[in-house]
C-alpha cells in the first residue's frame, strides 16, 4: 500500500518516517521547495531524537520520497495523510485554512478508492466539513475520511509512534475501517491498543487528553506554589500523589508553565468549542489564566534571586525550549521570561543545545554562547529553565566560582538546595520548597 503524507511538519515528518520504517512506501508533500530541497539533500528541518536516522534509512531504502507535486503523490496513494498545521487565531479557534486547503487540492486527483487521514489536530465536525469539500469538488471521487489524531510527544516522538498508548481511528465506514487496521497492523501485533470510534469522539479525545494533561501540570504549579508558603515539599507531596494508581506521576512536576505545539494552542481551542456551544469549559478556562500567572511568578522568583533589582545585572540563562530534546519555541516560558528580565535591564547569556535555531529570532539582544560555564562568568544569578541533561550534570562549584554572585534559580527542580549551596552557591532557590529550606 501506498501512503502521501501532506505536510512536512513535526507531525508529517515523524508520522510519515515511521510508516516507511514499517515498510509502507510512503510520499511526503511540501508546497515549501525550500524544505522539500533540504530533505532531498538529507537535511532536517526539526530536531527530533533519532529522526534524522530513519528518515536516512527510509529514502536510501526507496520506502520513502519527498516532492511538492502533490497530483502524482495523491493519485498513486491508496492513504492520503492531513498532516498540516492549524496554528490559534486571536479568538482561539484554529485556523484550518491549510487543512481546508489541501483537502480542496487533493480531491481533483483522487484515483481509485482513497482513505482521507486527519492527522492534524482540528476541532469537532471538522473531518465531516472535509468530506463534504472533497465531495463537492469531485463528485465522483470514491474514498473515505478518517480521524486518526496524533498522540506524539516532542522529543519521544518516534517511540510514541512505534509503540503508542493507543491509537485512535475514527470513521463510520467500515471498509476505511479495515484499510486503517492493514496499515496499523504491525503496532497491533506488537501490543498497541486500537480504538475504533465514531469521527467526532476521535476529534474529541485529542482535545479533551490535552487538556486534561495541561491541567495536571497546572495544578501541580500551582500546588507548588502552596508549598513554598506553607512548608512543604512538593517533590514528597508530586511523589505521595504519584503513588495512587487512578492520580499516577506523569505530568507532576513543577515547572514554570507549559508550553509547545499542542497544550497552549489545544486548551484554548476547547475553550472556544465550549463557547461557541455554550457549555463554557470552565476548568480549562482557569488552567490557561493559571499558566500565565505561573510564568509570571517565575519572573519573580529571579527578580527575587537579585534582590529585587534586575537593571544592570547579568543573568546566566540555561534553556529557552518548551522542553528539552527539541528546537520548539512555540509558546515556551522562555518567550515571557526573558523579555521581562531585558526590559528590568538584565543582560542575558542564553545557553540551549538546539534553541538557537528558532530561538535566535524570538529573542533578540540577548547573547547566545555554547558553553554554560562561560554563560556564567561574573553572572550574578543562574537560571535552569529547561531540563536538558547537559544541565543536570553542570558543576555546581565550577559554576559558583566563575560567578560574580553565585545565585541559582532552579526552575525545574533539577538540583537539591543543599547539594547548591555546600558547592558555594550564597543562594538558592526552587519550586515548591519551603523558603527556609532554599537558602536566599
């Protein structure tokens, strides 16, 4: 069988290597030369863990091509995968212009029956709006629609698809049915759960599964918040939750707010469905104004760290990613915190393992350096903002020593308050610890 993936995004890239790495000859469409050029040439234009790798072994293996023709790789294609992006509009709805776009240009090149596959994240009755435009613009075409949301996590990306929680596929055909389970196949036999459901509930799960972890991680931000006031831990409380099965650890640790592709721009459209069908999401609704006020604390916190004076001073800043093992930018903490410290009139050394890329034009007038070490010379605070493991094996007394004022905000919790001090830090501070136990 043969499979056209459209979009070369994250989601297209990712989706459309993996089924070549099953076997299935696959074609990925770009309208962009530019990035169809790149991975011509071999080059990727995300950074995804071991991506680059398969995608090598897809194309030297024939299984896998790339063009911006998109009429032959749609009418030789037995599967045509919806893999573009529907970025948030002011108001919070997605905009789906390019989903509706490439569903209008497929439909003229339709070629014997075709199963239509929404991998894009796209509100409910949208797939139904999609078979009517293919419908209209090529009566005779003989195919099916099918919601099959993506469920990958940035930097997990290849072992999410290979072996997925779940895998969701929705439809009220029940021949797209058996062509969805040909190609799911050999995840099934290795243990993948697969959920037949209607096309609307397949819309809804992606929205309501990223919501919900959205407000796990936003309610434990918050309840570290609690905890700094209060005396408690909340490593001890994130891991005494943790332990009831029906809570479970994931998405339990603190941070300074969640960012990405998806939570940001997933919550604020389920708050717009809500809306528009007057059942407003009020739980959702919190969570996305409780996320900004967690970001905010953060830049207090740093403020807090310098004494409450930012202007003239230099701060060592590690991570401007959502989150480690990726180049995404798109809504990480990174994007409120630093223009707040540069207008208080911080200087800003910005150490990141792959942020640059996108990071460099997001973030202007600060000062982009490889090595954390010379990030921290006469620095007087720290910041780890993104987890990367290059951070969680930083010498603390190394870093102590080349600083102006060794001061260290944690804001992923990666060292202990004591570990940073007994190595010379004069001050600490974390997330969800009592302030007696972070020494500022």
């Amino acid at each position: 069988m043969k499979l056209t993936v459209i979009g070369t995004g994250y989601v297209g890239l990712v989706s459309g290597a993996c089924f070549s790495e099953l076997g299935f000859d696959v074609t990925c469409v770009d309208r962009d030369e530019r990035k169809i050029s790149m991975l011509l040439q071999g080059d990727v234009p995300i950074y995804e863990p071991g991506l680059t790798e398969v995608l090598s072994q897809g194309a030297k293996a024939g299984r896998l091509h790339f063009t911006s023709a998109l009429p032959k790789a749609v009418e030789s294609a037995d599967f045509v995968f919806l893999a573009v992006g529907t970025p948030t509009r002011p108001t919070g709805h997605p905009d789906l212009s390019q989903v509706y776009t490439a569903a209008k240009e497929l439909a003229a090149h339709l070629s014997g029956y075709t199963v239509v596959v929404t991998k894009s994240t796209v509100p409910v009755g949208t797939n139904r709006i999609i078979e009517q435009s293919i419908r209209t613009a090529n009566p005779d075409a003989d195919f099916d629609v099918v919601s099959n949301p993506e469920f990958l996590r940035e930097g997990a990306a290849l072992s999410d698809f290979m072996e997925p929680d779940r895998i969701v596929v929705g439809t009220s055909s029940d021949r797209a049915r058996r062509y969805m389970d040909t190609i799911y196949k050999p995840l099934v036999r290795r243990g993948a759960p697969l959920l037949h459901t209607d096309i609307e509930s397949a819309e809804m799960i992606k929205y309501a599964s990223n919501a919900f972890l959205a407000t796990k991680i936003t309610f434990i931000n918050e309840i570290a918040g609690l905890c700094e006031k209060m005396g408690a831990d909340i490593q001890l409380v994130s891991d005494g939750m943790g332990l009831d099965h029906r809570i479970g650890k994931a998405f339990l640790k603190a941070g300074p707010g969640y960012g990405g592709s998806c939570f940001p721009k997933d919550t604020a459209a389920l708050t717009y469905m809500g809306r528009m069908h007057h059942m407003p999401i009020t739980v959702v609704e919190a969570v996305i104004t409780a996320n900004d006020a967690t970001k905010s604390r953060m830049i207090d916190k740093i403020s807090g760290l310098c004494d409450g004076v930012l202007s003239g001073k230099k701060i060592a800043l590690f991570g401007v990613t959502f989150k480690p093992n990726t180049d995404d930018m798109r809504e990480a903490s990174s994007l409120s915190i630093v223009p707040a410290l540069l207008e208080a009139g911080a200087t800003v050394n910005v150490v990141d393992p792959q942020g640059r890329r996108y990071g460099e034009a997001l973030l202007g007038n600060v000062n982009w350096i490889d090595n954390p070490y010379v990030a921290a010379e006469g620095a007087d605070a720290a910041v780890i903002l993104t987890e990367w493991d290059v951070f969680r094996t930083l010498d603390l007394k190394r870093l102590a020593d080349v600083m102006a004022k060794p001061r260290m905000a944690d804001l992923r919790n990666i060292f202990r308050p004591e570990e940073a001090i007994s190595q010379g830090f004069e001050a600490f501070v974390a997330l969800g610890r009592p302030e007696n136990k972070s020494a500022h």
